[in-house]
C-alpha cells in the first residue's frame, strides 16, 4: 500500500468512527472547520522543519509528490485524521462524563 491510498484511507476511517461509531459529527460542525485553519497552519510548521531539513524522507514512488511548505499532503492527510479522530474521543469521553437523568453527578459537599 502507497503512502497515499494509506492517507485517503485514515481520512475516510477518521471520518467513518467521528459521524458514524463516536457520533459526535465534529466534522459536520462549523466551529470544527472555523478552527482547523490554525491546527492546519501548525502542522505545516512542524512538517516543514521536519521534512526541509531532512529529518524526514519519503519514497518518491509512494508519495503524490505535491508538497505544501515541503511536506507531502499526504502528511496533512494523516494529520487531518489524527485531528478528527482525538476531537472525537474527547468529545464523546466529556459527554459520558457530564451527569445526565441517567446518571446523578457527585453528592453535594456538606455545609
């Protein structure tokens, strides 16, 4: 499997957990994609040190070849997934963590 069919393919499982098995749908929320500009602009930091100054190398036969701030979009690909995928956990993690009817929050402290 290339680099990139393994970066479409996290894209689309990351996708598939946050709307279909977490359920929290960040990626179908405004505030998500008001905010991945910055996470976006970040990551092209980092993976532009990181691959412009060759501490990371890729295989030109398993990568597109188009690049943004010298690393792949492949990367951001990876990126994009890693994003989705934490975001959601944490948002269906804090939910079931909140007290509902169904379940009570902890007992008042005493006076």
């Amino acid at each position: 499997m290339t680099y990139t069919a393994a970066a479409v393919l996290g894209v689309l499982v990351a996708v598939l957990i946050d709307v279909f098995v977490l359920r929290s749908r960040i990626v179908l929320g405004r505030v998500f994609w008001c905010t991945y500009p910055i996470i976006f602009g970040f990551q092209l930091l980092s993976n532009g040190v990181l691959t412009g100054r060759g501490v990371v190398l890729y295989n030109s036969d398993d990568i597109l070849g188009i690049r943004l701030v010298y690393a792949p979009v492949e990367d951001l690909a990876f990126g994009f997934a890693l994003i989705v995928v934490t975001l959601s956990l944490w948002v269906r993690l804090s939910a079931a963590s909140q007290p509902g009817p169904d379940r009570p929050g902890p007992p008042a402290p005493p006076r």
